[in-house]
C-alpha cells in the first residue's frame, strides 16, 4: 500500500511526506523533485521553454511509473489531480492524503518560496490562488483523509495522518 499526499501548492506536501516515510521506514518519492531531476530543468523552466502541457505529460507517464511502485509515499504536484488517469492510478494500490490551509497561508509560504510557482507568477496572486483553488475543490474532495497544515508542525502533522490511517485501515496498521 502507498500513500499518496495530494493537495494546493504550499500546503507542504513535500516536507510532510519526506518526513512521513522517514518515521514509518518507507522509501520516499516526490514527483517533481524527480521531473526536474530527469529533465535537468527546474520545474519553473519547464513552464516557460516547454509549456504546462508538456509538464502535464511528463507528469502523467511518472505517475504511471511509479504508482506501479508499493510501500512508498509519494509527494504530488498540486495539478496532479487535474487528470483522472492519474489519481485512478494512484487510487489503485494507495492511501490519499489532501493536505489544505487558506489562501492567505499559500500566499505567505509562496512568496518566501520567490519565483519557483509558475501558475502564481501574476499580478494578483491572491486572487489566481483562490480562483485555481476553486476550480481544483472538486479534484481535491477525492481524498481519504485531509489534514489542515496551516499550524505547520510537521511532527504534529505526521502523527495525525498516522492516526487517520490507522482509523481508516486498521488491519494493515
Ligand atoms: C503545480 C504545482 C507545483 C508544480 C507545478 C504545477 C500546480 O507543485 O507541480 O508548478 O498545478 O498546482 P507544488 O504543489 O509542489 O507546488
């Protein structure tokens, strides 16, 4: 079984799902920390030499790979939702955890981020935040188990996934 973490850019997904595997001795996978490893271009130059539909591609045939993969926890994009192929893959064999907080806490985690969020490179990014986390609601409602990071303690945050997939799957935990 995988576990899957989903959810909105700046939620934390990376630095919850590395620490998460660390505790429970699982191996680790973050999907674009491994896009920009192969393609050898940040995610960022990606967007702008190649286009988000090319990203989108790259995207999708990693998520067919690795959702192949058993016991790791994988870190998503916050777009991976957007397609269907994708979480119906990542559904088969995993766990998914949407982690959330307001748009108000994404704009602060991005903008200490500089520069490296593509889709928030706009004049008003409060407002293409909200706009993009509405549309995405719908795709985001699809996980098992959401937890609310805007307290951003990452060994508190791990212990409550913990907890929730114990709820949700006793017998495997
Ligand atoms: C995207 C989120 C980014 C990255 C790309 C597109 C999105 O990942 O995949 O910039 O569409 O929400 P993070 O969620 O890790 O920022």
């Amino acid at each position: 079984m995988n576990i899957v973490i989903i959810g909105f850019m700046a939620t934390g997904k990376t630095i919850v799902g590395r620490k998460l595997a660390k505790k429970i001795n699982m191996e680790f996978i973050d999907t674009d920390k491994l896009i920009e490893q192969k393609e050898k271009m940040s995610i960022n130059k990606i967007f702008s030499e190649k286009g988000e539909d090319c990203f989108r591609e790259l995207e999708k045939n990693l998520i067919k790979k690795i959702s192949r993969k058993n016991n790791v926890v994988i870190s998503t994009g916050g777009g991976v939702v957007l397609f269907s192929e994708n979480m119906t893959r990542l559904r088969r064999n995993g766990i998914v955890i949407c982690l959330k907080t307001r748009p108000e806490i994404i704009l602060r985690r991005v903008e200490f981020q500089k520069g490296i969020r593509p889709l928030l490179n706009k004049s008003n990014p409060l407002k293409e935040i909200r706009d993009i986390l509405k549309k995405r609601e719908v795709y985001y409602k699809q996980a098992d188990i959401f937890i609310d990071t805007t307290d951003f303690n990452v060994n508190k945050i791990v212990k409550k996934i913990l907890k929730e997939i114990s709820a949700l799957t006793p017998a495997i935990s």
